[in-house]
C-alpha cells in the first residue's frame, strides 16, 4: 500500500494576505476566510457601510434571476482543453 505525500510543487497561499473573493465570503457570512480578510472587509464597510447589504443582495438576485446557479470565483478548464494554461476568474456554475 502507497501512502499519498503531499505535493510540494503545489502552490501556496498566506492566509496573512487578504483576498478579495474571501472578503467577498465573508460579507455573505461564509466561513472560508481569513483574520485578514475580515479585518480588510471591516476597513471597506468602515467606508462603505452598504457594501454587506450590497453583497448579499447581488447573491440573491442571482438566486432570484437563476435559481440553482451559484457564482464561483475561480474556475480551471478541464486538462487537456485548449485553453488550460489559463484561468478564468468569476462565473456562475450549476448547484449539483
């Protein structure tokens, strides 16, 4: 039996670094962000108090306009697709 190493090639991510789909997340009340997304987020809705209430209300226009579909912020192309160098950012994709 062959135990799974992890890949060190992968890329990594600082979860110092505030990004802005997890910004985004955490202005829906999602779980999948950081002690410096939030504390970015808290500075943005300083300035822009509606930028929360903006924020959900986009997501659940779209919920409205396209029940089923959600909006994703990243997305790669299948192996193999002419296009699978590059990575195409933002979106919507089908709930399973």
């Amino acid at each position: 039996m062959t135990t799974a190493t992890p890949d060190s090639s992968a890329p990594k991510f600082d979860t110092g670094v505030p990004h802005s789909a997890r910004v985004w997340n955490y202005w829906l009340g999602g779980k999948d962000n950081y002690a410096a997304d939030r504390e970015v987020g808290d500075q943005v809705s300083a300035v822009f108090p509606a930028i929360v209430e903006n924020a959900q209300a986009c997501r659940a226009y779209l919920e409205l306009v396209e029940p089923g579909v959600v909006t994703i912020s990243r997305w790669r192309p299948e192996p193999g697709a002419d296009d699978a160098h590059q990575d195409s950012y933002g979106g919507v994709a089908r709930k399973p």
